[in-house]
C-alpha cells in the first residue's frame, strides 16, 4: 500500500498539536487547499493560511508587507519543491527554461524568503530557517549516472545557500533537512 504523504500538510499539523504554537502556513492556491482549511476550521485561532507562490517575488514581497508589523518568526521552514516533467531529463538534453524554472522554486525561492523576512526584522532573535533538501542533491553520494538535473542541481544550490546564510547572517540558524523518502507526487514520478 502507497501512501501518499503531504509532508507540508503533515508539518503544519505537528506545529499545530503543540498548544503553545501559532502557524503561519502559506500556498499557492488557498481556496483549493481543502485538507488545509479543515484545519484551519480545527483551529482557528492558531492557523493563517496566506498565497505565496515562491518562484513569483511579488508574492512574497506582499506576504512580507502584510506581516511584518504584526509578527516575529521563530522558525522558518521551506518546503516547497518542484521537479522537471521530464522524467528522461538529463545532461544531455536539460534546457535552459527547465532548469530555471526548478531552480526558482527550489533555491531561489528560499533565497527570497529568507531575505524579505530578514531584512524586514520579520524574525525573532535566533530564529530557525529549515531548507528542505534531498538526499539526491549529496554530491558524496553521487557515484552514478543521475536523471533529473535539474531536481539535484537546485538542491545542491541550496544546500551551499542554507551554509552561507548559516555562516553570514546574524541572530539566525540555518540548516538543510533530507526529510527521507516517502511517497509523494515528487517521488512517485522519480520512481515513475
Ligand atoms: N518525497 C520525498 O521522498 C522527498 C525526498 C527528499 C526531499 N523531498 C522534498 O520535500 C519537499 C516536499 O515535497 P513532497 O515530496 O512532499 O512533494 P509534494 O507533496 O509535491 O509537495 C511539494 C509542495 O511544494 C509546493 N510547491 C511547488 N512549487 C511551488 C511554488 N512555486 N510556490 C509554492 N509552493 C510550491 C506544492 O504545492 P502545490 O500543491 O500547489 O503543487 C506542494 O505542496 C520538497 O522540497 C521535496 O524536494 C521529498
């Protein structure tokens, strides 16, 4: 039996369990995030739901806008990720256009999260910024031919952004999670 896990789903509803925490959770499509607004029913007063599309700046900028004189972070997680279509995608034959579009979502997103928050005094003193990685982006645990260059390449892009942000930024943690595999629409077409 698959069963497939909206890890992003699932980490709101951690947050949530615990009593003393309030979760800003975002998407790109709040209307048609069903499982989300049950939620957000359950606990209303502990949940916000906002739009933001990471790979659109403006997004971003607007959450930033709305929140910053209301709310100080403690932890930051990025999860949102993305993967080229093409399951054959490989050195030979990535595009330009792909390799963008996985690497805006998948790293400089994150980058434009991070640094809208930061720069706003939207986090409170040693606040946590979680990028959530992958096991494919291991450049030791590439010893063979790998599809999906795109998918490791912006990971690995943000695995080296997670360590500066770690070393440059003050009064912030920064670290990159492998969360593992599960069976999610990302792995399922991997597998596929
Ligand atoms: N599954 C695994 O085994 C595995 C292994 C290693 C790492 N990861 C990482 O875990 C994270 C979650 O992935 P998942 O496997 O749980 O797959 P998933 O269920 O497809 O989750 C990916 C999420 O990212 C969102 N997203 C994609 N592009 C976005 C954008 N431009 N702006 C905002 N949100 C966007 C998707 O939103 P929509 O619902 O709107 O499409 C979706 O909710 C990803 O970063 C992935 O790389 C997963």
């Amino acid at each position: 039996m698959f069963i497939r896990i909206f890890s992003g789903l699932k980490l709101v509803e951690l947050f949530l369990k615990d009593e003393t925490k309030k979760v800003f959770a975002t998407c790109r499509n709040p209307e048609n995030a069903t499982k989300l607004n049950e939620l957000l029913e359950k606990y209303p007063s502990r949940l916000d739901i906002d739009m933001i599309d990471v790979s659109k700046e403006e997004t971003i900028k607007n959450y930033v806008e709305k929140r910053r004189d209301s709310v100080k972070f403690k932890v930051l997680i990025n999860n949102a990720g993305t993967y080229s279509l093409d399951r054959f995608e490989n050195l030979q034959n990535a595009t330009k256009e792909g390799m963008l579009s996985v690497y805006e979502t998948n790293c400089i997103g994150p980058m434009l999260m991070m640094q809208h928050l930061y720069n706003n005094q939207c986090f409170e003193n040693d606040a946590i910024i979680a990028n959530i990685s992958s096991g494919m982006a291991s450049i030791n645990r590439t010893n063979r031919p790998r599809k999906r260059v795109s998918y490791c390449t912006s990971k690995a892009a943000l695995n080296m952004l997670t360590k500066m942000i770690s070393i440059e930024l003050e009064g912030v943690y920064c670290f990159c999670i492998h969360p593992g595999w599960y069976y999610s629409v990302i792995l399922i077409l991997f597998n596929s």
